[in-house]
C-alpha cells in the first residue's frame, strides 16, 4: 500500500506525458478561485519571479509559476526560530520559497557535536524540495536570521496540483528534480576534489616520514 504523506500521480498523467500528446497549457484545470486569490498580488508575482530564477525553478514558465504559487500559503516566521531540523522524519511534507529575510543551513558532521554553518540563503531561496517529493529525514537544521516571510508548498497542495493541472505538476517535479540532481553532482566533485586533496597530503607525509 502507498503511504498516505507520498505524492499520488492521477490517473492517466504518465500515459498523457510519455503518450501521443501532453496536455496543452490551457488544459489546466486550476480551480478559478485559486487563480482570482493571487490577482493583484504584488507579493505572488514576486514569488512566482522567484521560482523561475535561475537559482530556483527556471524550467517553470511565469504563468506555470503563478499556478504552483497559487497552491501555496504565505507564512512568517519569527528570527530565531529553527523551523527545520535535521534528522526530523516528520516535519519533511512541505517546501519553502523565502521572500524576505535571511536562513542559516547548519549540519552535524561526523566527529562533531556542534553544528557548523554550511550556507547562509536570502530572497529567492528554495528550502526542503528534496523531502517534499521523498518525505526522507531532513539533512539539515534551518534557522530563521531574522523574520522571514515566505510561501510554502505542502505535500497535500502538491496533490491537488497533480490532479488539477498534471501538465505544470509534472513540469515542477521535473525542474525541483533537475535541481536535487545538479547539488548532487557538484556535492560529488567536492569529494572528488576531498580525496585528490587527501592523497596529495598521504603523499607528502610519506615522503617526509618513510617507514
């Protein structure tokens, strides 16, 4: 049985994307409503220019951006607040765009038992894609440098997009894809580089203290 947290594709969504033909973009079927809460909405346009940055979901056309924006939910965030923590297999089911403010990403290494910062993320960031499509424990703790105001897409509105408009749902799991794969591919030559660097140092070692 699949689990009730995992993101459900509708029936027929792979025969319409690997089919004959893909769905048109005005085969939406975004509820009206939807769409008419983000008329207007100086802070929704910014958010959906945000998700086709070239730091975010660039793959996403603004009007496919302005559909996934629709299905998500403004939210603040106090400073100082830690709002994801790594290790948590229960808090993985949504995914957050920053539009104001500042995040430290912090992790525990192995041999350590404080964490260190790995990156500070501003406007535009895109925070726990990974677990919104996998719903694995988060990798990293997330804490709030000063108030943030941000726009959250949960696993359950990631749902309803795939059943409303399977087309822009697909094309966004696509790009946050994209995305997972290319940090993983730089993490890889950042080890490959680590054990270049760690034979050159067993080298010299050697030949400063031969056995």
């Amino acid at each position: 049985m699949q689990p009730a947290n995992t993101l459900r594709p509708p029936a027929g969504l792979l025969d319409r994307l690997f089919g004959k033909k893909v769905a048109d973009a005005g085969d939406s079927r975004v509820p009206r409503h939807r769409m008419r809460k983000i008329e207007g909405s100086s802070a929704a346009d910014r958010a959906a220019v945000m998700l086709t940055a070239p730091t975010a979901l660039m793959q996403l056309s603004h009007e496919e951006a302005r559909r996934v924006v629709a299905y998500m939910k403004p939210h603040r965030i106090s400073e100082g607040t830690t709002f994801i923590r790594e290790g948590d297999r229960d808090q993985t089911d949504f995914m957050l765009l920053v539009l104001d403010g500042e995040v430290t990403v912090e992790t525990i290494v192995v041999s350590r038992t404080q964490p260190i910062t790995v990156t500070v993320l501003g406007s535009g960031a895109l925070i726990g894609e990974m677990g919104l499509l996998d719903g694995s424990p988060r990798s990293a703790s997330c804490t709030a440098m000063s108030e943030l105001r941000c726009a959250i897409l949960t696993r359950d509105a990631m749902n309803l997009l795939l059943n409303d408009d399977p087309r822009t749902a697909a094309k966004l799991m696509m790009a946050i894809s994209m995305r997972i794969a290319q940090r993983l591919r730089e993490n890889q030559d950042k080890l490959k580089l680590y054990a270049q660097l760690t034979q050159a140092m067993n080298e010299e070692i050697n030949a400063l203290m031969p056995l």
